[in-house]
C-alpha cells in the first residue's frame, strides 16, 4: 500500500494532478519547466487515464524511469473490468477509449495496467519542503503512520473530507508535512492547512495544475 521515495536522489521533484489522457498539456508543462528526465522526477495523484483521447500515452508513462505513480480510481476500475471481465463500470465512466484502440494497442494497455497492480496507494516523499504524502482522494485517518493500515476504497474514492472543509468543518491530519490529493475535479487548487488538493478538470477544459516539492 506504501511506498517511499528519498527526495535526495532528484534535482527537482514535480506533483501533477489528475491526467485523464491529458498527454499534450502535460508535454507542455515540463517543457516550460525545464524538465530533465535524467535529474528530475514527476509524481501523478492517480487516474492517467479515461475520457482524454490520450489515455494509452498517459497510462505509457508508467514505463518511464523519471515517473511515479499512486494508483486512481480509474486505473482501479480498469483493472477490476480486466480482472473480472466485467466492462460496464468502466466504459461508464470514460474507458471506450480501451474498446475503440486497435487490438496491438488493447494487448499492451491490458500489460500496463496488470502492472498497475503494483502501484501504492501512497506515496511519502521526504524532499526539501518536508513529508510530503500523495493519495488520490483521501488519507482517511487523523494521523498519518508509516505503513499504517488504512481503507482502501476510501484512499479511492473518499471527497468527505474535502466536503467538509467547503462546510468549514476542517480537521487536521498529522504525522506529515502537507497531503496532496486529486479525484474530484476543481475550478483551480484548494487549500486547507497541510492538505492540498490539486485536481482542476485539465479534461474538462480547467488548467492542469503541477506543483514542486523540490
């Protein structure tokens, strides 16, 4: 479920929200940063892929060595539909793209995402701006614990939290410098004490957000 990396082997370390087959913005992005994929290092909250026409270049990112991920929602329905041959869920919610690609391209997304199976839920990086922990939609606990066990569904799936906080009932996690989460798509990033939240829709036309850890 966990998953470690050590800022001190990276120059720079970015944090991208949510792809969604967003591969042309993305390229964009890390031009205008000046991203080197021999010194740098780029982190993704989860769901590569569905709904954007470049969810097989996204999902690809996976082969790279300058990249990392913790696994989305998305990525857990696709793998689901695979595992259990049930393809309803996911196409309804934007995975025609896997039906509508050629059968050479079907064969090494379904590679890809058995591979996905090795993704972590989260991932603590220990870089110049602290501990930082990356989960998709929710660290569900008050206190973060290395290795601690936690539900998984709701580190898919959870926006109570984040809805609380539009409430004004906001609680506070320890045991880590900041938590980045993506999952529920934002007009621009959200802000709560050490919790971030940086889905802003790139699929639905909103700006694709990316933040340096280091």
């Amino acid at each position: 479920m966990y998953q470690r990396i050590d800022g001190k082997q990276w120059r720079h370390i970015w944090l991208v929200g949510d792809l969604h087959g967003c591969w042309q913005p993305l390229m964009v992005a890390l031009k205008v940063r000046k991203f080197n994929p021999y010194e740098d290092l780029l982190i993704s909250v989860g769901d590569l892929i569905d709904r954007g026409e470049a969810s097989y270049q996204c999902l690809g990112l996976l082969n790279e060595t300058w990249f990392a991920a913790i696994r989305g929602n998305h990525e857990q329905m696709a793998m689901d539909a695979l595992d259990n041959g049930d393809m309803s869920l996911w196409y309804m919610n934007g995975g025609d793209w896997f039906l509508d690609s050629a059968p050479a391209i079907q064969a090494d997304i379904k590679r890809l995402l058995q591979n996905c199976h090795q993704l972590p839920y989260i991932i603590e990086v220990d870089c110049e701006s602290g501990v930082n922990i990356i989960a998709h939609a929710d660290y569900p606990s008050a206190e973060y614990v290395w290795q601690k066990a936690v539900d998984a569904q709701q580190v898919l799936w959870n926006r109570q939290r984040l809805s609380d906080h539009f409430a004004g009932r906001h609680t506070q996690i320890t045991g880590a410098d900041h938590f980045w989460f993506g999952h529920t798509p934002l007009q621009t990033r959200y802000d709560a004490g050490n919790q971030h939240y940086i889905d802003t829709g790139a699929v639905f036309g909103g700006e694709l957000t990316m933040v340096q850890l280091q």
